[in-house]
C-alpha cells in the first residue's frame, strides 16, 4: 500500500509539474500574442491619423482654389450682358459645381475631424426656423434648376433647441441636397420640423419623391464612402460621405437619424434632436465618449 501510495504521489506531481509548465508556456504564448495585438493596433491608431490628416491637409488645401472659383464666376457673372445667355449659363454652371465640390470638401474635412477626435461643439439655443430658411435659400435654387419642387415647414409649437446651429444646418443640408440629387424632374422634396409628444425631441423630416433604397441596403448608405450601387454613383454621383456625416454629427448632438425607404417610393429620413442640453452629460460625460464626440465650447 505504501509503495503505491508513493508511486501514485509521484505521477500526480510529475503531472502537476507537467501541467504547471504547459500553463507556463501558454501564458507566454498569450502574452506574446497581446504585445502583437497591441503593436497592431498602435500601427493601425498611427495609419488612421495618417489618413485623417492627409484628408484633412489635401480638403483644405482644395477648399482656398475652389473658392476662388466660385467667387471669380460670380464676378464675371455680373459683367456679363443680360443678352449673352450661353456665357450666363456657363458661369452657372461653373459656379454651381464648384458648389457642390465645395460642399464634398467640407464634408471630408469635417469626418476627418470627427475621426480624429477633435470636432468640437459650440453650444447655443438654435431656432430651427432660421435653419430650415437658411437651407432652403441655398437649396431651393438647384431645385427649381432641376425641376424638382421644394419646400419647408416649421411647426407652430417647435422650441428653440440646445444643440450646435453649423452641425444641425450640415444635417439638414445634406439631407436636402440628397433629397434634391436623388429625385428626378416633376418630383418634391418636403422637409418638415415637429416636436415629439413628450416635448422632448424635435424631429426633422427630410421626405422625397425620388428612387428609394431597398430595405437590405437601408444600414449600407450610412456607411462612409458607400453609396447603394455603382450605377447610383454614375447616374448621380457623389462622395458617399453625405448620410454617414449626417450619422455621426446626428450622435454627436445626442440625437438619432432614421430612413423608411423603397424602391420607387421615395425616402423619409428624419432626425431626431434633444430640446434641452441634459443630453450631453448621457452622450459625452466620460472620457472615451468625449473623444468620439468631440469637445464642447459654451
């Protein structure tokens, strides 16, 4: 009995010692594979602010020329007798797309930004009436241009908001502008403001009359640089930037963006957005949330 007592002590401690080591050697294989996880992602942390900033440097250095673009076709514009039509419509049209570049480039200016982390907020009551109007001045034209009817409307009891005016006006303008791209002549655009029932969101409804999106591809368009398909890209085209924007910077302001779409339906995106500024202390109250949404000046 004794002897097998010590035969079987000792195998138990030849495997203990055996097990010992195996978990030894694991723990080393697991530690050698967290510092390459971690040296992977300090690489990949490096390559995103790479491209953030060369996004940022190349948009910026566009913005100045095109511009100037603008401004000189508006000028020349103005010199141009009221009996030249074929010059007045070439001028249009240059100052027209250099519009739309110019709205691309800051679009690419402000998601770089925002993935660098160092958007920041300016905080202010908002009337959404002034930013309904502001958006229409500037889209309304291109409407009309295309044949496409457009309209806004504000209701009666909507509050002013505590939000950010540029981010909210961004949203609604790119949400418009889309609306406008994507409906063909002898359609509408409608964009609506409402507040919620409980008085606690207001809600702006971007609603056209143009191809739709089908349901499997409702969450792919809010991706950056995703369109539906190539053939969308080369009949309207576009960045794909525009509704990924409107995502983030719909989150940034402690609100939500949502799409009912069909094929030949049309499209009703609508934001939603917090009257008050409760919102920013369950948005951004820890450090990981304020470097994704950015940084808030009051």
């Amino acid at each position: 009995m004794s002897e097998r007592l010590e035969v079987l002590y000792g195998n138990l401690e030849s495997q203990v010692e055996e097990r010992t080591d195996q978990l030894r050697r694991a723990n080393e294989e697991l530690e050698a594979q967290r510092a390459h996880v971690e040296r992977v992602n300090e690489r990949l942390k490096d390559e995103n602010k790479y491209k953030s900033d060369f996004l940022a440097i190349v948009s910026h250095e566009l913005r100045t020329p095109l511009t100037s673009v603008i401004v000189f076709a508006e000028l020349m514009e103005e010199t141009v007798g009221t009996n030249d039509d074929l010059a007045r419509k070439q001028l249009d049209e240059i100052r027209k797309n250099g519009r739309i570049l110019l709205e691309m480039v800051d679009n690419v200016l402000e998601t770089a930004r925002i993935q660098a982390g160092s958007e920041r907020l300016n905080l202010e009551l908002v009337d959404i009436a002034d930013v309904l109007g502001q958006v229409e001045s500037s889209t309304a034209a291109v409407a009309v241009q295309k044949g496409v009817r457009f309209s806004t409307r504000i209701d009666a009891d909507v509050p002013l908001v505590m939000s950010d005016w540029e981010k909210v006006r961004r949203i609604v303008s790119n949400l418009a502008s889309n609306a406008v791209k994507f409906t063909d002549t002898g359609g509408s655009v409608d964009v609506h403001a409402s507040l919620a029932a409980d008085g606690g969101e207001v809600s702006i409804a971007v609603r056209d009359t143009g191809i739709g999106i089908p349901k499997d591809k409702h969450r792919l368009i809010f991706e950056r640089f995703t369109q539906e398909n190539m053939s969308t890209v080369r009949r309207y085209g576009g960045s794909g930037l525009g509704l990924s924007l409107v995502r983030d910077l719909a989150g940034m302001l402690g609100g939500r963006v949502a799409l009912e779409s069909a094929p030949g339906e049309g499209s009703l995106f609508t934001v939603f957005l917090p009257v008050d500024e409760s919102w920013h202390e369950r948005v951004g109250g820890d450090e990981g949330g304020r470097h994704h949404q950015g940084h808030v000046d009051r």
